[in-house]
C-alpha cells in the first residue's frame, strides 16, 4: 500500500475527508492514477499513521489512525558527511534503519565539508521518501552541520550512552535503551585527538565487520547492529 504525507493528521478525525499537499495530489492521481475507492495509508512523521479511502474531487477519507509509542531505542547519528550523491543514499537509508537524529559533523579529515545549505533544502525530502516507503512513523530530525568537538559536547547532553566507529576492539555494549549516540568518522578514520577526546567523554568503541567500511555503509550497518543489539536486551 502507499504512504503518503499529511502533516496535520494528528488533529483530523475518523470519516474526516482531507486534501493532500499539491505534490502528494499530483503524485498520487496523476501518477499512480488514484480513483474513488482506493486505499492508501497517511503518516506525519510524528508517529501517527491512518489507513484513508480516496473519495471523488481528488479528497482522501480516513478511515483509521494508530498512534505508535515513541521507539525505546533513539539512535543519535553524528556522521562526517560524505560527498552528495553518498549522504543522500546515507540520508534514506538511516531513515529506513529508524534513525531518531542525523547530525553532520565536519572532522579533521573530512573529504567533503557538509553544506548546511544544500543538507537543509534536500535532506528532509529524502527522509520522508524513506519513511513512505518504509513506513517508519518517526521522520528523523536532521541538523545543521557541527564541528566534531562541539558534536561530542552535543552527544553528552543528548545522550545517555555513546559510541563510536573504532577499528579496534568494541566496547560492552550493556542495556541499550533510551538516546544513544553514534558517531561514524569520516574515509581516513578520525583523528588521534578526535579519538582520544571521545574516550575522554566516556564514549564506547564499536567494530562493525572486519574490515574498513565506506561511510555510508558504516552508518547502514551500524544502526543495524544496534537495533539488534537493543532487540536482543529486550527479549532477555
């Protein structure tokens, strides 16, 4: 079933008719050529989604909505940004794996200095495109672009365990539950000083695989692994 966005869902109501936003409309009836009686599903981003009914003048009927908790774990992703094409694959992905935050970070040894700009206009619309195709209730939230210091300083304030990509031993990971912090360093690793001053934050080391990996796949793989790792706490 399709997914599409409606900001306002959470103050609508069962057998309420709305309108979608003009790129919603012409998406879904001038391209999927929508016609009274088809079903489709709304979400706000905001952990409400309903199941809708489209009606005649191109309006939707809501048939039902579902609040979802807000997840148990909230992963925080700090992530020196890759070139463009990469952060936006970066960007969908992370919203697919339930990323609660994505924070670009500017690192000694970026290769690509985040735009705030550019992040800021394109970005959100490829989290939402995630979200409907996954649908995944929660849209992440995404920030301006940070140095690594004042985003280690953000993490200890936002978070109540963190971790870091590390091509050495992994940390014990313990209970994960709550916000948790994870930041992925940029094609050269980070920097001794960037490094040292994490495990001077209390920041926990993380492998993922045995070898060196790009860095949208180490924040793919990463918030897979920690999804699993929260699972598995959960059902012990």
């Amino acid at each position: 079933m399709h997914y599409f966005f409606y900001e306002n869902l959470k103050n609508s109501e069962i057998e309420e008719s709305i309108k979608l936003n003009k790129d919603e409309t012409e998406h879904l009836f001038k391209i999927l050529r929508a016609a009274p009686g088809d079903q489709v599903r709304l979400l706000d981003g905001n952990g409400t989604i309903a199941d809708a009914v489209v009606a005649p003048g191109k309006m939707l009927q809501i048939k039902n909505m579902k609040l979802y908790p807000v997840p148990a774990l909230r992963v925080h992703v700090y992530v020196a940004a890759p070139r463009r094409q990469k952060m936006e694959q970066l960007l969908k992905q992370a919203a697919e794996l339930g990323a609660w935050r994505i924070v670009p970070i500017q690192c000694e040894r970026s290769v690509a200095l985040p735009s705030g700009e550019r992040i800021a206009k394109r970005g959100p619309d490829l989290l939402m495109e995630a979200c409907k195709q996954s649908g995944n209730a929660y849209l992440p939230r995404l920030e301006e672009p940070i140095r690594c210091m004042d985003a280690i300083a953000d993490a200890k304030a936002q978070c109540q365990k963190i971790f870091f990509g590390d091509p050495g031993d992994s940390g014990d990971s313990g209970t994960l539950s709550g916000d948790i912090g994870y930041f992925v360093g940029p094609e050269g690793g980070f920097s001794p000083a960037e490094a040292d001053a994490m495990r001077q934050a209390g920041f926990l080391p993380i492998r993922i695989g045995h070898w060196i990996l790009r860095v949208e796949t180490a924040v793919t793989a990463g918030l897979a692994v920690l999804n699993f790792l929260e699972e598995n706490t959960r059902s012990h």
